[in-house]
C-alpha cells in the first residue's frame, strides 16, 4: 500500500514538472523581463547617448557627435572576434586602449565641467558598480 501511494505521489509530481514545462519553446507572457539578453546594438547606443545628453545637459551638435562616436565604437564592438585569445579571455591591454580612445574624443566633445562630472560618473562607477534596477541579496563574498 505505501508503495503504491508512494509512486503514485511521484507520477503526480512529475506530471506537474512536465506541465510546467513550455513545450513550444515559446514565451508564457508578453513582459520585458524574458527579453533580456536579446537587445539591438542600435537602440541600446541611442539610449546611452540619451541618458548621457539629459545627465550633462548636451546641446544638439554635442549630441550629434557623441552618438556617432558611440556608434562607431558599437561597430567595433560587434566587428570584434568572440574570443579574443585561444583561452578565450579578452585581451586587457587593449581593452584599456580602447577605453582611452574613447575618453580621449568623449573629452573633445563636452565642456570642461561636463567632462569632470563625466569623469566622477565613472569613478562612482568603477568604485561601486553599475546600477542596474534594485539591488538584490547577494552573498558576501569574502577574499581569501
């Protein structure tokens, strides 16, 4: 008797896994959270460059040319090879040289003071993170 309730409880539970399961592959709802990850190159650009026009207050020529900067580096970004070394870790060095190059024509494009609060932002940034949404409960992770 107890094995008989016994897989019958386990059918009842693997039925109802299998039933959750999609078996379209399709999503359930049509909310922005399942699109993530799936997100063009062009739009994102457009809405960095946005962001960054309303945070520094940026007239319209400023504007026009940090966009194409940021398109250009977008173009290389996508141009550039997944893996980078045969161990698939990206070269570093030449990271840091793009990210010169870029802050080098970024400081050609704004004003003194724009460039200085650019330049905290990205201090904060490196020093804190990215914010991205909420913050969630994350481990501690202690260094060993």
């Amino acid at each position: 008797m107890k094995r008989i309730l016994t897989l019958i409880a386990a059918a009842a539970l693997m039925s109802g896994v299998a039933l959750a399961q999609n078996p379209d592959g399709e999503k359930k709802c049509d909310c922005k959270k399942h699109e993530r990850g799936k997100h063009d190159g062009i739009e994102m650009v457009q809405k960095k460059t946005e962001r960054m026009a309303e945070r520094y207050g940026l007239d319209e020529n400023q504007k026009a040319r940090l966009l194409e900067l940021n398109m250009e580096r977008e173009a290389k970004h996508q141009a550039r090879p997944k893996a980078q070394r045969p161990e698939g870790a990206p070269d570093k060095s030449k990271m840091k040289a793009d990210r010169d190059a870029y802050d080098k024509a970024v400081k050609e494009i704004l004003t003194k003071d724009q460039y200085k609060a650019y330049k905290k932002d990205i201090k904060n940034i490196k020093k804190n993170g990215p914010k991205h949404g909420p913050k969630r409960d994350r481990p501690v992770r202690l260094n060993k």
